[in-house]
C-alpha cells in the first residue's frame, strides 16, 4: 500500500468526504477524486494541507 492508498483509507474510516476535504484545502471535489484514483498529482503544499486535515479530524 502506498501513501496515496493509506490516506484514502484513513479519510474513508474517518468518514470524511472529498467535498469536505476539498473545501479544507482549496481544490475541487473531482479534484480530490483524480488525485486518489492516481489520475492527478497534488503540489506538495496541498498535499500537506491534505494530509494534516485527514490526520487531524475528529471524526
């Protein structure tokens, strides 16, 4: 599993949606969906942004 894969797993456990999440860090939701599918790369800033709100949430 990679990085990519361990963060969407962990955003699915935690119940957090691609729209919450793109709201979060400043992307579009089909954004979000591309860059998990492993359509799209994300700059290493919002992937940090990504990230740390995944890791951070309570949910």
């Amino acid at each position: 599993m990679n990085e990519r894969e361990h963060y969407l797993l962990k955003r699915r456990r935690k119940k957090i949606t691609q729209k919450e999440l793109s709201i979060a860090i400043g992307v579009s939701q089909a954004f979000i969906s591309q860059y998990e599918s492993g359509k799209k790369d994300m700059s290493e800033a919002k992937e940090i942004k990504y990230q740390k709100y995944i890791n951070n949430s309570k949910n």
